[in-house]
C-alpha cells in the first residue's frame, strides 16, 4: 500500500509461533494442575461460526479459550481476571458441524494467572500424537 507517513513494507517481520511453543507452559510458570486436561463444554461449531471461507472464524477462538479458561479458574478456586494477553496459532481451519474440546493447563506466572491449550477435535482425543487444530495461550489479571 502507498500510504503518506507509512513503509511501503513492515519493518519488521513477525513469525507466528509454533502451535507446539504454545501448548507448553511459558519458561517460569508454575502449573496449577498436573497435566492438561479437556474443558467440560463440548463444541459443536455452527455456520453461526463461520467466516466467509467458510472456516470457522479466527475471532471466535480467542473468545472461546478465554470462557474455558475462566472455568477452569472457577473449578480450581482461582479467582479469574480479565485476559490481558494472548498468543494463538493456527495449523488446521476447523469447518460448520466439526465437534472440538479445548484440552488446556492453569498456571500462574509472574504474580499472574494463564492457561495454555489447544481446540482439538474431538475424533483425534484419544490418540497420543493428537495435534491441535489451533493453540492458545492467555495471561489474566484481577
């Protein structure tokens, strides 16, 4: 884009992590729970999902990885927060009428609560190279 007071390129080059990096706990957090472990709420996604490629939209995992987390505080006496950051990557779109669970991990880190995790699809669960579909990683604070 020729824009006036812009680069005509970024001028840095940002890389998206690996959705593997984001699984894992951050460096120094300490895990509230001994293993990631699968969020109660099944997922059905709906055409009420979708974007125009007919993906599920990028928006809508953020939104439900933040309520997952929120339970998981609930259910383990945490107090919960406002998601203050967030790291997501994407490997595989998932489509209208996919079934998912967010498998993902409670942690504290630097004074603040986390949770690591991913959208898996619920056929690939039971498998032990199960790869997320998509992995994000969120920091809370009161």
């Amino acid at each position: 884009l020729d824009l006036p007071g812009f680069p005509a390129l970024p001028e840095r080059l940002v890389h998206s992590p690996a959705p593997a990096t984001i699984l894992a706990l951050p460096e120094g957090a300490t895990p509230l729970e001994g293993a990631p472990a699968d969020d109660e709420a099944r997922i059905c996604f709906g055409l009420c999902h979708t974007d125009a490629n007919q993906h599920i939209n990028s928006l809508v995992y953020p939104q439900m990885f933040e309520e997952a987390a929120l339970r998981r505080f609930a259910s383990l006496g945490q107090p919960g927060g406002l998601a203050r950051f967030g790291e997501i990557a994407f490997r595989k779109p998932f489509f209208a009428g996919d079934r998912a669970r967010i498998r993902l991990q409670a942690f504290t880190l630097g004074g603040r609560l986390g949770v690591s995790g991913g959208f898996f699809a619920e056929a690939d669960l039971s498998k032990p190279d199960a790869r997320p579909h998509c992995a994000a990683r969120m920091l809370f604070e009161p």
